[in-house]
C-alpha cells in the first residue's frame, strides 16, 4: 500500500484514514463552491498540492 511506503513508522489505518478524509474534505468543499474549480484542472490540482505538502511535512519531520 502506498501508504505504508509514505509512511512506514507510522499506523497505515490511521494514515490511510486521514489521507482519505482531507480528499474526501477537499472534494465537498469543492462540490459546495468554497473553491473556485472554473480553472481547467483546478480540483485535482488543489487534491494533489495538499497530499504533496502533507508528504513533504512528514518528510521534513524525520
């Protein structure tokens, strides 16, 4: 599972979890106009700027 690689010292449930839930999050909020998604590629930019920087920050953290 990618999260296990992204993560491996940490619980993958609980990881897997929360990945899910910001998307999850991210694609309501979208759906409910609190971004703009007119920009051709807009919501899956946004999904993957988040995931990027929520990586990166575990990354900078070890």
């Amino acid at each position: 599972m990618i999260v296990r690689q992204a993560f491996p010292d940490d619980d993958e449930e609980a990881m897997a979890t929360a990945m899910w839930s910001m998307v999850h999050g991210l694609a309501f909020l979208f759906l409910h106009g609190k971004f703009d998604a007119t920009a051709p590629g807009a919501p899956a930019d946004t999904v993957r700027a988040a995931v990027r920087n929520m990586l990166e920050a575990r990354a900078r953290r070890r």
